[in-house]
C-alpha cells in the first residue's frame, strides 16, 4: 500500500511483456510435468525442507560445521582424504600380511605407524576429555 505522498511509476508495456514471459514459462512447466513429477518433485522437496530444518536445529552439527570452516581443519580433512585414498592403493596391490609378533613388531617399527597411532590417541584424549565434561555438567 503507498501512502499519499509516495508516487508509484506507471506500469509500461515491457512490465506487461515481463509478466506475459513468465506465465508462459509457469504453463510450459505444467505442461511438461506430469502429475507423478509434479509429486514427486513436491515430496522431494517437502522431505528436504524438513531434513533442512533438522539440521539446523542440530547444536552439534552446527557446532562441527564452524570448526570445519576453520582452514587447519580443512587441512586436516585433505589430508586424511589422501590418506584414506593413498592406503586403499597401497592395500591392493601389496599381498596380505602374513600375520604374527614379527610382522606386528616390523609394523610398529614403522615412524609412520607410530605417527599415526599418536595421532589416534591425541584424538581420543580429548574426545574422552570432551566426553567427561559433557557428563560432568549433566548433559
């Protein structure tokens, strides 16, 4: 609604064209749906919205969505993709461990197996950290 002292510029011929365009757009849409797309496309679109709503009402996802804009955590992420990537190959092509205490001890010789295994219990410090604290508070 405009109030007295406001003006309002005169609908011209290429607002009407504008709006001719578009509803021809909306028909062709109709047109080229069939009634089980149209559903389709609605249930689609309802679930989404509602999985939307639930994930922005998740505090812990929403928590872990900051710290993985953090860069060190986006670094940490491409490495472990590589990590994940690099071990699959090297898993297919070398044969199977033959297993027992020398194959094991062989393997915990490796710096980069001791690496790994410090960075797994770094994490799990301080998730169990993280967790005691949770508890403590009651939540």
């Amino acid at each position: 609604m405009t109030s007295p002292n406001e003006t309002t510029a005169p609908v011209g011929d290429a607002d009407f064209q504008r709006l001719a365009e578009f509803a021809q757009l909306v028909t062709s849409a109709q047109d080229a749906l069939s009634d089980d797309m149209v559903n389709r496309i609605a249930s689609t679109f309802s679930e989404g919205i509602t999985m939307l709503d639930r994930l922005t009402r998740n505090e812990g996802l929403t928590h872990l969505l900051r710290e993985l804009d953090r860069v060190e955590n986006q670094q940490f992420l491409i490495a472990l993709s590589n990590a994940f990537t690099q071990a699959s190959r090297e898993l297919a092509s070398s044969p199977p461990a033959a297993g027992g205490i020398t194959g094991l001890l062989r393997l915990m010789s490796d710096p980069g197996v001791q690496e790994g295994m410090r960075l797994m219990a770094i994490v799990g410090a301080h998730m169990s950290n993280s967790l005691r604290e949770v508890h403590r508070r009651g939540l």
